[in-house]
C-alpha cells in the first residue's frame, strides 16, 4: 500500500529501493523527503507482522505533522481498515497485523528508551542531538537488526554531515548516502529557488 497520490520521482526511488540498512538523505527543502520517509515506514509496518516502527523528529510540532499527514493518508486512501488501534495523544498507529507506527520527539531523548525497533525514520536529523542517535536509538535497534532511515537539511558540518560521509565511504558497506537539492522537485518552481537565491544570505541558501 503506498499513500494516495504518491508516486516516486526516479530520484526518490533510488534510496526506497536500496538495500542499505542505513539510508542518508541530505536534501533540500520541499525536495519531498517527508512524503517518501512516509511510504517507507508504512510499507515495513504493512509488510511485516509485528514490527515494531518509529518517526523522530525535533520537536512535537514536527513529529505531530509527520502523524497527521499518515492519517489524512490513510483515510483518503482507505486505509483505516487496516488500522486497529489509533491513539491521537500518544500519536501511534497499531495495524491489523499488529504492526506500529509510533511518531516520537528527541526534546527529552532519554523518553525514547523502549523496546526493540525494527524500522526508524529520524526527521531532521541534524537538528537532533547526536546523544539521542548514539545512547539510546542506535541500540534500540541492535537486537531487532533494524533499519534506519536519516532525511535531513544539513546543519554544518555536525554528526549528520558525518554520517552522511560514512555513505560514501566504502569502509562502511550498510551505510548509503544521497543528496538532492530542493530543485529537483519539479512542483517547486524554479523562479522561487531564484528569489530565494538572491534574497538569502549565501550560507542559508546554500544550506537549506
């Protein structure tokens, strides 16, 4: 089941089809990261009985976008009847095959302590502390052999940048690593990447 709508640009299809356990996408904005993200950790929730799935974001603002934008999905889609469980509050979604999907914030990172994880999107990665990666969400993961997708604009030259470096690094052969920029949304008109150009300061628009 894919969400209503949503069909991936060639650009897209080349990190939701690798085999990477560990994916890093450095892009731009309103390259269409969050969408494709979405899809990912959908198809591992639908696809495999059981698991046990998770979104980290920032803050609650944005995990609680993340939420929303699955479950106006879905229902468009005509998803909830594959759905057994939702809590809004909590912002999980529990599945028919007992799957979930649970949208968490790395604001107080020490609360994501849980249970194995066996498929997690980290949102805006280089805006979270690399603590929260390393003391508790790489090892929720160990035991479960579990999956990692990284989508992010870039924050300097952070943990993120290096996990991104690790991508390219054959050394490191579950680590994979991409970088589209926000142009490469053909929704995004190219005029406004322009104005943005020569209205921002170089290393925002650079950045960002």
């Amino acid at each position: 089941m894919k969400i209503q709508g949503f069909k991936p640009r060639p650009c897209q299809k080349e990190f939701l089809l690798s085999p990477a356990r560990f994916k890093v996408i450095s892009a731009g904005r309103r390259f269409g990261k969050t969408i494709a993200a979405l899809n990912w950790i959908l198809e591992g929730a639908l696809n495999h009985r059981g698991w046990n799935c998770m979104w980290v974001a920032p803050t609650y603002r944005q995990s609680r976008y993340a939420f929303k934008r699955l479950m106006s999905a879905l229902r468009l889609s005509g998803g909830m009847s594959i759905i057994s469980r939702v809590s809004e509050s909590d912002m999980v979604i529990e599945f028919i095959n007992h799957s979930l999907i649970s949208f968490r914030t790395a604001e107080n990172y020490d609360n994501l302590r849980a249970e194995g994880i066996n498929r997690l999107v980290i949102d805006e990665a280089a805006r979270i502390p690399k603590a929260a990666w390393e003391e508790v969400l790489r090892p929720a993961i160990s035991d479960t052999g579990g999956d990692v997708m990284f989508i992010s604009t870039p924050k300097g030259r952070n943990w993120f940048y290096h996990l991104w470096l690790m991508g390219k690094n054959p050394e490191y052969p579950d680590y994979q690593s991409w970088r589209f920029p926000t142009s490469d949304n053909p929704k995004v008109k190219e005029q406004d990447i322009e104005l943005a150009r020569k209205t921002l300061p170089e290393n925002v628009f650079r950045q960002e």
